[in-house]
C-alpha cells in the first residue's frame, strides 16, 4: 500500500476510535485538520444528542453539513471532551500543532475540556520536539513582535485568522519546550502558540499500521453531563 494511502487509514482508524469515546448528552469539541475530517462522519453516524463547538470556519461547515449541532463557543463554559489532531507528539505528552492555523482556538477548546483526546497517525510520534513551531501575532505592533522574537520568526504566507491574527512560524532551535514557551511569553504580541503542554492533554489515540495505540497522558477530570 502507498505510505500515504497507509497515513489516511490510520488516521481514519484514530478518529473512529476517539468518535466511540465520545458519550451521548455531553459537549465536545471539534479540532481542525486531515485527521479530524475523518472523525467528523464518525461522529455524525453515531447519532448522539451532542452540542458542539468548533475550533475553526471549516469544521464548523463540515460538521453542520453531516448534521451535527454547532454552536457558537460562548455560552458553553466547560466541555466535556475535545478531540483533535497534531503534528508531532512526545513521549511525554507535549505536542506542537497549529500546522492549520487553528492552534489560537484549539488551544482554548483543550483546555476548557475534561477530556482532551489527540488522534495522530504515526508519523506524528517524535522522540523530541522540534521546529517549526506555529505562532499567532498580533496585528497591531507586528513589525516590533517579529523583531523581539528574531530573524526564527518567519510570518507564514497564509490567510489571518478568523479572529485577526497573523501566523507565523518559529523556526529556530530550542532546548526545551518549557523554554521556548517561557520565551514566547514574554513577547505581548504572540496571541498563541502551538506548544500544548502534557497538562493539557489525556489522550493520544496512535494509529499504526496494525491497530490503533492508547496513550494516557493524564487522568481525566470527574464530568459532569449537560
Ligand atoms: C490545525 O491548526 C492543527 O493543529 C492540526 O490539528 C494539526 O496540524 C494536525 O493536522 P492534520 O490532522 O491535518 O495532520
């Protein structure tokens, strides 16, 4: 079978895995990317009275299309899972997504969650991080961001965000993940990044050309049904 033929089928096999973890009556999120366009139908054909929210236009479009409920995420205060894909995963749980542009949103869709579960296929599993790693700037000040976070920073030639933001990339070396958030802190006009520390996330469902790997980063929280 062609790698990427082998790539779409254990995504596919990831986001149906995380669809049945999804229970009736609850809230979820919806991620962005390749790999949750799968888990998508998966989740429609389960037929579950669910609400949803949307980390980005294009899942909200195609989820409404197979009849999920979305709604806009500001009456929601807490969800009970959020399921999304990523582009590397460590061992210990960080990750680096933001590959879609949508790492503002999916970040507060994550934590806003009980359950954060992570669908991959397995060319997502890294020994350790690395460049690049997407960044959301601000607008206003731009030119002064870029140059506090230097010549690593490089914009990405891409639309904004849906909320006014600019992606960029950073691309340079880094020794930890803890240091480079520590240094994208300090830079007001980064609104995002896409570090997601292990804090963040429970799960990351691998899929493998032989089945479909569970990893348990953290214990979930106690839920609450809504
Ligand atoms: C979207 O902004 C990203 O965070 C995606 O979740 C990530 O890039 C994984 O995308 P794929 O599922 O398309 O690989």
């Amino acid at each position: 079978m062609a790698v990427i033929d082998q790539l779409e089928q254990e995504k596919r096999a990831a986001a149906e895995a995380a669809a049945l973890l999804v229970e009736d009556h609850t809230r979820v999120g919806l991620g962005t990317g390749s790999t949750v366009a799968y888990l998508l139908p998966a989740l429609a054909a389960r037929k579950l009275s669910i609400r949803c929210v949307a980390t980005s236009p294009r899942t909200e479009a195609a989820a409404t299309a197979l009849g999920l409920a979305v709604e806009p995420f500001t009456v929601l205060d807490r969800l009970d899972v959020a399921i999304d894909g990523a582009d590397q995963v460590a061992p210990d749980g960080w990750l680096v997504k933001g590959g879609g542009g949508a790492h503002l949103r999916e970040k507060i869709v994550a934590a806003a969650a009980e359950r954060f579960v992570v669908i991959v296929s397995s060319d997502k599993p890294v020994a350790e991080l690395v460049a690049p790693v997407p960044l959301e700037l601000e607008g206003f000040g731009l030119a002064a961001t870029l140059s506090a976070l230097g010549p690593a920073a490089r914009l990405r030639d891409a639309a904004g965000t849906p909320d006014g933001g600019v992606l960029a990339d950073f691309h340079g070396a880094f020794e930890t993940p803890e240091a480079l958030v520590a240094r994208l802190a300090a830079v007001p006009g980064v609104l995002a990044h896409g570090l997601f520390a292990p804090a963040l996330v429970h799960d990351v469902l691998v899929g493998w050309p032989d089945g479909v790997e569970h990893r348990r980063i953290r214990p979930r929280a106690s839920r609450t049904l809504h």
